[in-house]
C-alpha cells in the first residue's frame, strides 16, 4: 500500500481531523499519471475536461462566476492549464444554452476491472445511450465489466478535495488555515497540498482559502478508495494501467477513481 505523503504536522493534529487513506495512486504511479496529463494537455484533452466541468459548473449554477462558486473554481482551473479565454468562454454559453444543441448531462458508471480492481467513471455527455453503449464496450474488451449503480462505491468515500501548489503557501500556514476552514485533512509532498474536506464543506472552505488569497489549482468532489488494492503481478498490473487509461481518454470521461496502486517494483516496466 502507499505511504501516506510526508507530515505536515508539526503539532498534534486537532481533534476534528482524521488522516484518510490516499487515493489510489498517490505512489510512483501518481508520478506515471502526471506524465499523462502534460500530454494529455499538449492534445487538448485536459481541455476538453475543462470545457466539460465549466460547462455543467454554468448549467447548474448560471454563467456568472460570481454568483456560481463551481463555475468559478472551473474557470480557475482552467486558466491554470492555460485554456484559452474563447474556450471558457464558449463553454459557459454552451452550458448557459447560448449555443443551443444538446445539453451537457452528468451520468457515473461504477464497474470491475482486471484483479478485483474497482472503477467510478464520472462522465459529462450530451448524448446518453451513447455513453453507455460506449462505457460498456470498453469495460468488456479490457478484462472488465459493467456493474450495477452502488455496486462498487460503497468501497470509496466521498470527499471534497482542493489542490494548492506547494510553492504558493507553506504546509504549516496552509495548516492553520484549514483548521480554521473547517478541513478534515491535509497532505503534501514537494509539487502540492491535498486539503480533503467533508462534502458539503467544501465550498465554504474553499471560498475562505481564496479569500486569503490563496490559490487554488482545483476544487472538486472526489471518490476515495478506503482499502487500495496493490498490484504487484505484471500482466495485470499492465491490464489495469490499461483499462484505466481506455477510460480516462474516452471524450466523455470527466473524472476517474479506482482503488489499485502499482507495486513499485513494477512501475519502470508499464510504459506511461
């Protein structure tokens, strides 16, 4: 299982605060899936996510990011992957509807993959039977399988999650901060801060960390796996790297949790 990201810690940690397992990942392989985002990136595909998450953001909430603290955290992000201005804002009116065409629906689809490996795909469409017929194809050409709704996200908790860079703030002023936020958890290493925070805390955490002047890189609901599954089989280990990324550079998929963690030992041998 991953080690937890270094203390940050320098006191003992208030009573409200409890240390959550990491999301699946938070090893080396973390490092492989950041690789993949600086490509996905130079392809536009992070793009495309963001567009999706603005979208939905203006669709929910309406198009003025002061009066909508999802668009905003959305549009936030979005610069922060350099997005184009036209981008985002093209993507508020297709959300808002200025555009016309179908609307952006959020649908989530839970299902098994290779070596009892778990899967929450969160998909942003405008075309439902689309999706699903897709999501299923890929599951069962990939070792895997579609499951019921509850099926698989009994295994993870719900949490809201901000991203801050490391250089932005120290971990000990970032700790007073969020407790007096109202976070559950903080952890870091040398590229940034996990804050994680209760559901429906996380907007007014948020909203307090920027009235600091902190910023932040992303502020979202996340899925966390409450016992990781390590991979430390070869062929599986590359089963399960490829499943998961089929799913993650499927154009619907807006966001994508699991529950594996990759055997160090064997991260040099799975190509990124």
């Amino acid at each position: 299982m991953a080690q937890p990201y270094p203390a940050v810690w320098s006191r003992p940690l208030p009573p409200q605060f409890v240390i959550y397992p990491l999301m699946a990942g938070h090893n080396k392989w973390s490092k492989v899936k950041h690789i993949k985002a600086r490509v996905d990136a130079v392809k536009g595909r992070v793009f495309s996510k963001c567009a999706h998450e603005i979208a939905l953001a203006a669709r929910a909430g309406g198009g003025d990011p002061a009066a909508n603290a999802r668009l905003r955290s959305a549009i936030d992000h979005a610069k922060s992957v350099s997005m184009p201005k036209d981008n985002i804002e093209r993507a508020i009116k297709k959300g808002t509807g200025e555009l016309g065409g179908d609307a952006i629906q959020e649908v989530t689809y839970e299902g098994y993959g290779p070596g009892g490996t778990a899967f929450i795909v969160e998909m942003a469409t405008d075309n439902l039977n689309r999706s699903a017929q897709d999501t299923r194809t890929i599951f069962s050409k990939n070792g895997g399988s579609i499951g019921t709704p509850g099926s698989v996200s009994y295994q993870f908790d719900r949490k809201g999650e901000i991203r801050i860079p490391a250089t932005s703030i120290s971990a000990e002023k970032l700790m007073d901060l969020a407790i007096e936020a109202g976070a559950d958890d903080i952890q870091s290493d040398d590229d940034e801060h996990l804050i994680y925070t209760a559901p429906t805390e996380l907007g007014s955490v948020a909203n307090i960390l920027r009235d600091r002047e902190i910023s932040l890189t992303s502020e979202k609901l996340v899925s966390i796996p409450q016992t990781p599954i390590l991979i430390d089989d070869l062929i599986i280990a590359r089963q399960v790297v490829k499943i998961y990324d089929v799913i993650d550079d499927y154009q619907d998929t807006h966001n994508l949790f699991t529950n594996f963690e990759i055997a160090e030992e064997l991260l040099d041998q799975i190509d990124p």
